[in-house]
C-alpha cells in the first residue's frame, strides 16, 4: 500500500469526522483513530502528520459537502420556494458548523480557525446569495435582509436543540417554526 493513496486518506478522514462529530475533541485519540482506520499509528502519522492538519481536514471537507449538497438542491430543484424548503432541511447540519466540537477546535488549535472561518463564510454566502436571488426575482419580501434571516432561523433552531430532546419532536418542531418563517417572507 502507498502511503499516498487517496482512498486510504478518504478512509482515515471519514473515521475521523465520525470521531471528531460523535465524541468531540477530547473524546477520542489517535490510537482510536488508527484503530479504526485499520492503520498502524505510525502509518497514520505517516498520512497525516499531525492531529491540527487532520482536524483542518475533516472540517474543511464538511463545510465543502455541505456547500455541495445546497448546490445541488439549487442547481436541480427549479422551483425557488421547493429549493428554499430543502436547503432549510440541510440547514441544522450548517448550525451544527457553530457546534461545541468547532469551539473546542478553535481553542485547542487555534492556527486553524481562520482557515474554518473563512470556508464557512463561502457557505454562508452561498445561502445569502439564493436568498436575494428570491428577492431580485419578486419572490422574496423586498425587506428580507439575507443575514438577519439566516440568524433568525439559527436562533430558532437552537432554541428547539434545547427545548426538544426528542429527534422526532425536534424536526416537526422545527419544519412547523421554519414553514412559519417562510410563509411570513413570502410576496
């Protein structure tokens, strides 16, 4: 085996994102890790190098998937109100970009934040930019302000992530609250 081969890489990534969004940062090393990879440690610092660069990674990949998924839904659903329904259905996992687990990874490596940040300001500006596209296209109340309502429907979700242990209870909760906030945007 190469020590460069992507699909080894693809598999310690995605071991790794599962560890670091199941069990946050301090909840797993990279014993566990290698573990789980199959790997031996010292191949797996082979890869990788270090646990900042691999952090940086996994991240940096789920904010790019995430952009990708809100693409797609743009790019094949033709109906603006049918899109926006689905990109809100993506929208709790972009919240979850504001989790705990990134807290942690700002404070332990804080190298690394502005490179997150910036990622997941393209991501944000992606959504931003669907939002006004509505509004130049009459579908959208001339008054939305794409920032306040990306904050506003954050605020929402958060407050259900709180109040809601249940996850059935969570997503009918939340769709009813975002389908309130859509219809009160609506022209």
């Amino acid at each position: 085996m190469k020590i460069d081969d992507q699909r080894v890489e693809k598999k310690i990534l995605s071991c790794a994102e599962s560890l670091v969004f199941q069990k946050g940062l301090q909840g797993w090393n990279m014993d566990q890790l290698a573990a789980k990879a199959g790997l031996a440690k010292n191949t797996l610092y082979k890869i990788i190098t270090s646990k900042e660069i691999l952090l940086e990674k996994v991240i940096i990949n789920k904010i790019k998937d995430l952009q990708w998924e809100v693409g797609q839904i743009i790019e094949k659903e033709a109906e603006y109100f049918a899109a926006l329904d689905q990109i809100l259905l993506v929208f709790p996992k972009i919240v979850g970009l504001y989790s705990d687990t990134f807290r942690e990874v700002y404070n332990e490596y804080p190298a690394i934040e502005e490179q997150i940040i910036c990622h997941r300001r393209e991501l944000t500006q992606y959504i931003y930019q669907f939002i006004q596209k509505g509004k130049d296209a009459g579908k959208l109340h001339s008054e939305v302000d794409p920032e306040t309502l990306i904050q506003t429907l954050q605020a929402v979700l958060l407050y259900f992530i709180k109040q809601e242990p249940d996850a059935v209870s969570f997503q009918q909760k939340l769709k009813i609250s975002f389908g309130y906030i859509l219809k009160g945007i609506q022209k």
